[in-house]
C-alpha cells in the first residue's frame, strides 16, 4: 500500500511539474463561444493576462483578456475588402484610386478604429479611421520621410 502510495504521489509530482499555467477553462470557453470557428488558437500568458492569437476566416487576429479573463482589446489584421462600407466611401472621396496596404482593426469595449496603410502615386499614407469615417493621425511617408497632413475630410 505504501509502495502504491509512494508511486501515486511520484507519478502526480512529475507531471505536475511540467505543467504550464494557462487560461482557465472559463476563459477558453468564453473565446471558443466569442470565436467559434478559430483555427491555429495560440494561447500566452502576459503580464496582465492572456493574450491569444489566431486565424479566422483569412486574418490574422490577437486578442487580450485581463487576469479575470475580462475582453481588453482585439487586433484583426484583415484588408481593405473588410473595412465597413462608409470607411470606403470616405477613403475613396479622399484618396481617389490608391492601392490599400493592409488595415489593421482595433476594437477595445467601447470603440472600434482601423489602422489603414495605402499608397497613392509616389506616396504612402498611414492613418486611423474610426468606425464613423473620421481621419485622424494621418501621415504621408515619400522617399523614407514622414509628414504630418491635415486629416479633413
């Protein structure tokens, strides 16, 4: 009995000790329901919580979740064919033909912006556009310098 004891004991140290920390079961639950169809779901713990990176429907996205595994923040690298349609609209009014770089989607509790890069003749932008079609920290970038324009729609 005390072999088996002994053994039982040795058996649960050894595996309890290559046991990493992860997200609790609540939490993975809470993303799976959030993200039902996720794939490549990489979870690591940070400072502050749990950060999770994943593929869905052809982006590449990041989330954060707090200690409690309370919703932070969301990064969905995704292109131009995901932007709403008013950012469109207003991207076209302003930039006319442009080829679109990539668009970075930021979504925290209460407010969604996208990081939108893009490349009109000799000259590539950089700017915020929140979710009402409002520029701001636009930037112009031609031959490796930056310039700060007037985001005015």
């Amino acid at each position: 009995m005390k072999k088996a004891i002994l053994y039982a004991v040795c058996i649960f140290l050894a595996t309890s000790a290559f046991a990493t920390e992860g997200p609790a079961a609540t939490l993975v639950q809470k993303f799976n329901t959030t993200f039902p169809n996720a794939k490549n779901i990489k979870w690591r713990e940070v400072k502050d919580g749990f950060f999770v990176s994943f593929s869905q429907a052809d982006n590449f996205s990041k989330v954060l979740y707090d200690a409690d595994g309370n919703f932070v923040y969301s990064l969905k690298y995704a292109g131009a064919d995901d932007l709403p349609t008013n950012v469109l609209m207003v991207l076209n009014k302003k930039f006319g033909e442009y080829k679109n770089l990539g668009v970075t989607e930021a979504t925290t509790q209460d407010r969604t912006f996208y990081n939108v890069k893009l490349s009109k003749d000799d000259k590539m932008y950089s700017m915020d556009v929140s979710s009402d079609g409002i520029i701001s920290k636009l930037q112009s970038y031609t031959d490796g310098t930056s310039m700060n324009v007037s985001a005015e729609q």
